[in-house]
C-alpha cells in the first residue's frame, strides 16, 4: 500500500465518505486514503434505530456507497484499523504497524459511546448501541415475547424502545429525567409523547437508573436506584456519546467540547480539519459556536471539508436539522432546540401536529416541526432573519 497520500480521511462514517465527494469535486487525481474503525464500508446510522426495525430499509440498502465507488474515485480504504497517533510536524498519522504521511487530513472519528461505571455495566452482553454490528447482534435475538430493558431516555433509547416495541418486545425504559427526551421536549410535549409509550405498552421507569446488572442463567437481572429488580432477555444502553478527540489531543491541536474549528473548518493546524459529530464548529445562522451530532449536519459538514481540503476555502454556512420518529410521532427541527428556553407552540392538533418555536428575548432561535414536513427552509430563514417577534406574528406562520 502506498505510505504519503494527499489527503487522509480518518474515519469511516457519514462525514468522512462525504469528505471523498466535497475532495473529487475539486481534485479529480489527488490521492486519498480513508481509514475507517469498522470492518465495513462507510454506512447511514439512523437507519439503525428507525427504518431497519420497521421493515422499511434492508441491510445492504444503509451502504453510502458500494465498494466500485471507491474504486472509480481511487480511494485506498484501510477498513478495521483504528489509528493511534498523529505527528503535525511529520504530517503522518500512525495506526496498527503503519504510517502515512499526508497532505491535508480530516479527523472525521465522529463519537464513543458512554459507558455505565456501574457493577456489571461491562458485562459482555450488554449492548452499548451505536454501530451496525450492535444493530445485527440485537436484531438476531429480539424475537417477538423477548423482554428488553433499554437504559436512557434521549434520542437512541427512546427510539430503540419505540422500535423494540412495535416488534412485539416486551420493554422497560429506564432515565434519570422526569420526561422523555427532556434535552429537547418542552415539558408538554414531553409528557403527551411518554403518554404514548406508556399506551403502547412500555413500561417507563422515569426519574430512576440503574445501580447494576447482573445474569442469571440467560436473563440479565436490572437492579435499580429505587429497589426494583428487573428481568430480560436483553439489557440495551443508549445514554449519550463523547467527541472522539484522542487523536486531537496527541497532536496538540485546541479542544474542548469538540475539536476546535473556525468557519473552513480548520482545526488550530491549517493542514488538519474536522468534521461531523467530533467537530465544534462556527454555527453561522445562530452566531455562537457548537457540536451537533446530526446526520444532517455530518453529511454537509463532511462535504464542506472535503473541498475546503482540496483548496475551495469556504466558510461553512449550511444550517443543519434533525429528525426523529417515535411510534406515530415523527418530527424535523433546525436551530438551538433546547427545552430550557421560552417556547411557542402553534398546534393543528395539540401535542401532535404543529410548530414549536424556540425563543431567546424575543427572536427564533430554533423550530421544530411536529408531523410537519417539507417546512426546514422556510424554519432556517426565520431564524437567519433574526429579528424579534411575537406569538401572534408567529401563529400560522409555519404550517
């Protein structure tokens, strides 16, 4: 395998196959090198939580692109290598018992998942999920009459306990917050979607969490902060990600809530950038600075870098969105969407179909659209516009 590339990718998910395109839209010969963690080629992840579990996609559908792809672009892939050190002085990056030197590199390592530092949260059969080798060991055992207890309440355990449970397991969820997704929800919403849950026959265990895990014969035995005690056939946390910044941090760059980068995407080292869910980056439309752990914005934060790499030099502008389904509840939201700020909300039919308006002293600074769709551009101009407003003004404005 050649050893100096012009430009290497680190990491083989979303943001790092989109980097290949945003780089081939520039430079039709320079080489490349992606080197992803996994032993597979760069794949969707929300698919993983959502469509795989409703019938609505098949495996070898979430594939970004198949390996001619790669191919045709002359991409050298070096799948299932996890890198360990990279030098800035000597422009290499250092993984298994090789070295590349590079060019220009992209840190697109994206997140690890956070562990329970409980007795028996390393426990070998617990399933901390994130990747596709996590969808296919738990789909291989969740049989219609298994009993799963899922741990966390935000964006992957509520959808995992949603899927879970249209495939006729019978599941616990367990949280420390008093309401699902409660990062995001106002308290109204918040309460109607667990209202949901609850009807559609999950057992929701809020303001509680597990304090250890254990097996009995083939069952995991869930013990509880509260004195409850748990049986299943499976135990599956989704209690939130941390920015993989190993790599950043060996080489010096600036770091914090993310690796940090200026509007090109340019970590504190010109040659080096970063993108995706690692990435803490200029939000331009909202004018502060921020990680998001989106697909949206992996996808065009990957891109954007890729060119920039190859020499475009464009600030990176794009405004993101986000979007979830739970049961008969899906939504699309753009902007800062935090529960703790002011909301309004303009309902077709309450706490199901309308607009939800994120407010800081009078201005939009986020939207999110309950069974409303097509409507994330006319969201993103009302938050560029940026000026103060009233509910009244809002009222039917988004519909």
């Amino acid at each position: 395998m050649k050893h100096v590339f012009d430009y290497v990718i680190v990491g083989g998910g979303l943001a790092g196959a989109s980097a290949v395109e945003g780089i081939r839209e520039l430079d039709e010969t320079g080489s490349i090198l992606l080197v992803c963690g996994e032993d597979h080629l760069p794949y969707d992840r929300p698919p993983l939580s959502k469509k795989l579990w409703f019938g609505k996609m098949k495996v070898d559908e979430i594939f970004l692109h198949d390996q001619k792809f790669y191919d045709t672009h002359t991409v050298t892939l070096a799948l299932g290598i996890k890198s360990v050190r990279l030098d800035p002085v000597k422009k290499t990056i250092t993984n298994n018992n090789n070295t590349f030197g590079y060019g220009k590199l992209l840190l697109a390592t994206g997140c690890k998942v956070r562990t329970l530092t409980i007795p028996g949260g390393d426990l070998a059969d617990i399933c901390y999920f994130r990747n596709l080798d996590d969808y296919l060991r738990i789909r291989a055992v969740a049989a219609e009459g298994k009993s799963a207890v899922v741990v966390g309440g935000g964006f992957i355990g509520s959808e995992l306990a949603a899927a879970l449970n249209i495939n006729k397991l019978n599941v616990t969820m367990i949280f420390p917050g008093t309401l699902l997704c409660d990062r995001v929800f106002p308290d109204y919403l918040g309460r109607a979607v667990q209202g949901r849950y609850v009807e559609k026959g999950v057992r929701v265990l809020a303001s509680e969490k597990p304090v250890s895990f254990s097996k009995k014969g083939a069952k995991f035995i869930t013990r509880t902060e509260k004195g409850e005690e748990i049986e299943s056939d499976l135990v599956i946390v989704g209690v939130g990600v941390i920015p993989d910044m190993e790599l950043a941090k060996i080489a010096g760059l600036e770091v914090g809530n993310g690796i940090v980068v200026n509007e090109y995407l340019e970590t504190s080292n010109p040659d080096i950038y970063a993108a995706g869910d690692n990435a803490f980056f200029p939000y331009q439309a909202l004018g502060q600075s921020m990680r998001m752990e989106h697909w949206d914005n992996a996808l065009n934060q990957g891109k954007w870098a890729g060119r920039n790499m190859a020499g475009a030099h464009e600030p990176y502008t794009y405004q993101p969105y986000f979007f979830s389904d739970l049961f008969e509840f899906g939504y699309e939201a753009t902007g800062e969407v935090d529960s703790k700020m002011e909301t309004f909300a303009d309902w077709q039919k309450e706490n199901d179909t309308g607009v939800i308006y994120y407010l800081r002293e009078g201005k939009v600074r986020g939207v999110m659209m309950c069974n409303v769709w097509d409507k994330v551009e006319m969201a993103r101009e009302l938050i560029k516009r940026g000026g103060k407003t009233t509910p009244e003004k809002l009222r039917g404005l988004i519909a």
